[in-house]
C-alpha cells in the first residue's frame, strides 16, 4: 500500500490528510474465473449445476474436495457417467496440475463405476 500526503489550509487552520491508495484483486481478472465464465455453457450442458459455477467460493471447495457435501449436497452421484467424463475432458484443458484438486478423482471414480451403479 503506498501512501499519499496531501496538506492543505482552511481558513485559519491547517489541515493534514492521509489518503491511501490500495490494491485489488478484480475477480474478472482471475484467470480461473475467467475460464469457468467462457466454459459454463460447456459445463452446465455436461452436468454441472450453475449454483456451483456462479459462486467462487463454492467452486473453490467442489474443485479441492470434489463434492458440496456441506451446501447443496452436490456430488458426482448426480451425474452420469458420461458427464462426468466430459467435466473431466473440460478441467483438463485448463488445470495444467491436478495436485490437491479431488474434483479430479471423484469424476475418475464416477466414470469408472458399473453401469448400474
């Protein structure tokens, strides 16, 4: 944060005045979120539902844990197989690593349970 001094003079007294100047992150700026906004066609016609695309938060959480297990409940059980497996062909475009990011394997897990399952 870098500060800016600006003084001055009112009538008789002197005033003095800090204004700093801060920095933000835009949340546009993201490039994952810039990813999940260009793909959420994409991925909503695959399965995913739009409450786990539109929040940042809630995204953040199914990607390192694989499920909304504390929110709506959400996890790969409610989706096909084949949804699964093209939510994966869409992740893999853009997460160069998959370290830390269960949503990988919980998809590995659906597409490779039985049929009837």
């Amino acid at each position: 944060m870098r500060c800016v001094y600006i003084s001055g003079v009112i009538g008789p007294a002197r005033v003095s005045a800090v204004v700093k100047r801060m920095s933000f992150r835009q949340h546009n700026k993201n490039s994952d979120t810039v990813w999940r906004k260009a793909h959420r066609a994409d991925l909503l016609a695959a399965g995913m539902p739009d409450f786990l695309l539109d929040e940042e938060r809630r995204w953040t959480y199914v990607l390192l844990h694989g499920d909304d297990e504390l929110e709506s409940g959400w996890n790969t059980s409610w989706i096909t197989r084949e949804q699964a497996a093209k939510i994966l062909c869409l992740l893999q475009t853009h997460y160069q690593s998959r370290v830390g990011l269960d949503l990988f394997v919980t998809l590995e897990k659906r597409i490779c349970e039985k049929q009837n399952a």
